[in-house]
C-alpha cells in the first residue's frame, strides 16, 4: 500500500531567460519579459513528494522533519535570494525556465531519498504556471 506524503516550500530568486547565441529580437520574441536584461523575480512555490510503503513500525512513509530539513538544506539554502544566472552553478550554462529549475531540484533531492521511494517535484513560478517533475 502506497501513500504520497508532501512537503511545501518557498524560495525567491532572480533569473533572467535568454541566449548567447540568439540576437536581442530573437530573444525577446521567445522569452518576452523574462528576457529583460535586468533580471527579474520569481515567488516560487515548491511541493515535495515522496512515495512509498508506510513503515510499520513508526506509522511514516518519511519523516517530514526529515524531508523538511533536506529540503532547507538542499534547496532554499542553495537557490532562496539569490540570482539563478549568476549564482547557481548549474544555470551558468543552462537556462533557468521553471523546467530547469524543477529537474535540478529533483537531481538534488533524489541523492537524499531512499531508493525504496518515489520522488515528484512541483514547482510553481507563478500562481497559475507550474511544472512537474518526477524523474
Ligand atoms: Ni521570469
């Protein structure tokens, strides 16, 4: 019998979308206002989800203080206030769409969560824009 046990949280962070390699009308045209070369914010939302066997002992799939922690850790320490651009790693050379930043957040947690369970990442950039990633 598995159950999905979740997790919200929240970061707020810059980000600019664009390419090196395309012309100002080019980029704009694709990336409207995310392109706007003075970086803009974001209020993410982020849901975590792990799915699994309920432990028969402690009642759990997951301790959420557990999930919690990881989550503050691996992901609002890393990405909470900062410019995505400039200061992640990971988008220096990849494109920081809320896409991107869902399979980095996974990547990230996915290290820390027994094999045994299943890992689903959402994340909402803006209230009504959301994407999901679960490997
Ligand atoms: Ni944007």
């Amino acid at each position: 019998m598995k159950v999905k046990v979740s997790r919200k949280a929240h970061f707020n962070a810059a980000h600019r979308l664009y390419r090196k390699d395309w012309d100002d009308s080019k980029n704009t045209e694709i990336f409207g206002k995310c392109n706007n070369p003075n970086f803009h914010g974001h209020n993410y939302e982020l849901v975590v989800s792990v799915t699994g066997e309920i432990d028969a002992e402690t009642g759990f799939v997951m301790d959420m203080k557990v999930l919690k922690d990881l989550i503050k850790v691996e992901i609002e320490d890393y990405l909470d206030h900062k410019n995505l651009n400039i200061e992640v790693e990971e988008f220096k050379s990849l494109n920081p769409t809320a896409e991107n930043i869902a399979v980095i957040i996974w990547k990230k947690l996915r290290q820390h969560i027994t094999k045994a369970h299943d890992l689903e990442v959402v994340l909402y950039e803006t209230p009504r824009n959301f994407v999901t990633f679960s490997g």
